[in-house]
C-alpha cells in the first residue's frame, strides 16, 4: 500500500490570516526564527500496490476539481512509500 | 412565480429565505441537495448556513450535489439564481462567478447590522432599490472576505458588476468594500450579508432585505432583469 500526498496552499498573493496569527503566537512562546508563517491542507490518499501513472493523473485532477480551489490555492502531488 | 430555495445538510437560512419570498408576494418551493429536480420553479436562492460543515472549503461539497447540476446549466441558461452567504460561497466554487470567499481578514466570525451601498440596480435581485441606495441588513460570516486577481477586480469594477458595497469600515477584508458581486447577464448574484434577515422589523434591524426579493419577481414578470 502506497500514499498519495496532496498539499494545498493559498497562492503567495492571498491573505493568510490564519498564518498570520500562527506567525504572532510564536514569538509569544520564545520562539523567535520564523520570519512568516503559512498554513496549508495535506491530504494522505491511500491506494493499493504502486500507484499507476493513471492514478496518479486521476488525483491531479481531483486536487483541481474538489481538494484545491484554482482560484486561491495551488497544490502539489507526490508518493509517500 | 415559484422561487425555489435549496436545503443542503447544514443549511440554516432556508426557512427566513422562504419566508422572505412569501413576504414579497412569491411562492416559495423547497428544494432538497440530493434531488436533481428543481420542480419548474422560476428562479432558485442558495440560502446561507454551514453546508456539509463548511468540510474542505465552504461551499466546497456542496457545488457537487445533484441539485447544482441541474442549477448551473439553468442559471446559466438565464434563470434568476441568488447565493447568499454560505450560497454565495458555492456560487464562487461552482464558478458561476469570479473569485473566492476566504477567511475573514480578523479571524473572528463576525455578527452585525451592516450597511450597504446597492451599486448597481440593472440585476434580477436589485432593480427594487435605487443606484447609491444604503440599506442596513444583517451580516453573520467567518470566510467572507472577497478576494480575485487584480485583472478580475477590474473587469468587475469596470462592467458595473460589483452589486453592493460595505459602508464604512471594511468588515472582513474584502477587496475593494465588496459585499456583493453578479456575473456578466444580471442573473446570478452572489451576496454576503443577509437580506432574509431584514424582511419583518420584529425580527430584523428593519424591512431593507425585502428589496432583493421583490427584484426578483419584478424580473421574472418582465422577462430582463428589470
């Protein structure tokens, strides 16, 4: 059994005000390194076997269809072994 | 006339909706999310809520309901369609209309009597009110800061389509004041803030809302969005 993994994350030009207060909560607890934070979805997609290139094409289109919205987000597909 | 008005699994807003429409004088006709039948109404409101729990993104699952099938080929076939709030939010998944609804700019789920500026009155849903019109109606959201790419805000700004705008402060962060946009026809409009709440002054800071759903009526008689 293989996992698909899919990350969706708001574009660099849109808002995020969720990252944004992530970003302000660290400093409050010492942690001083982050210069931004972004928040994001992962979607763990498990199949059986190896996935097919076939699969793999039919999560693409799923991420653009329903996991990801074009118009805000981009995403990225990979196999997790 | 019959307006049609979908319930999905977490909709809230359906009853005020259908409430409003008979307060206007129209018939209001339930729809379910799960049956593709839009039972010949004459035009349909996508009522505000937390549709599948706001699961994924809001509005996200419910673009995919049988019931949106059938909505997407007849509104863009013409027929009156109005989104507010959570509706308004599928209208943007769906992209029947430009851009997307995100989390508001504060972060808190906001609750308020807002005024609005009705921009542009040639719509099926705001031919009742008069261009520049400021009316107070009620606004309850967490994701309703509008937002698109630089080149749509023009389009929208340029063919009149921004509908309505906040007045005063910016209330969630939505690019240039936008409460309210339609798509190119008139037909389909997408509205953040809440006209089914402001139908009847026991229950509504005042009578405001009422102006939408007249709109419609008038357009349906008329055939245009007059």
């Amino acid at each position: 059994m293989a996992t698909i993994v899919v990350d969706v994350m708001l574009k660099p030009e849109i808002l995020d005000p969720q990252g944004k207060a992530v970003a302000s909560a660290l400093p409050r607890l010492g942690f001083t390194f982050a210069t931004d934070v972004r928040q994001g979805k992962r979607f763990e997609i498990s199949v059986e076997g190896e996935p097919t290139s076939t699969q793999l094409a039919e999560v693409e289109k799923a991420a653009e269809m329903l996991l990801s919205n074009p118009v805000i987000e981009n995403f990225t597909v990979r196999v997790e072994k | 006339m019959k307006i049609g008005v979908v319930t999905f699994p977490g909709t809230l807003d359906d009853r005020d909706a259908a409430r409003a429409i008979r307060y206007a004088g129209g018939e209001a006709i339930e729809l379910w999310h799960d049956e593709a039948d839009l039972k010949s109404v004459d035009a349909v409101i996508l009522p505000g809520g937390f549709s599948y729990g706001d699961y994924l993104r809001c509005g996200a699952i419910s673009r995919f309901s049988p019931v949106m099938e059938s909505l997407i080929a007849a509104a863009q076939g013409g027929m009156p369609l109005l989104g507010i709030c959570n509706g308004f939010q599928v209208l943007a998944e769906a992209h029947l209309i430009p851009g997307a609804l995100t989390r508001n700019q504060h972060l808190h789920f906001l609750c308020t009597d807002q005024k609005i500026r009705i921009e542009n009155n040639n719509t099926a849903w705001t031919n009742s009110f008069t261009e520049g019109q400021e009316i107070v109606i009620p606004l309850k959201n967490g994701e309703g800061s509008y937002q698109c790419d630089d080149e749509t805000l023009k389009m929208l700004e340029g063919e009149g389509r921004i509908i309505a705008r906040y007045v005063g402060e910016n209330p969630n962060g939505s690019r240039n004041l936008i409460a309210g946009i339609s798509n190119e026809r008139g037909n389909i409009v997408g509205l953040m803030p809440h006209p089914e709440h402001a139908v009847d002054a026991l229950t509504g800071p005042g009578v405001d809302g009422l102006g939408f759903f007249t709109s419609v009526l008038k357009a349906l008689v008329s055939g245009g969005n007059k």
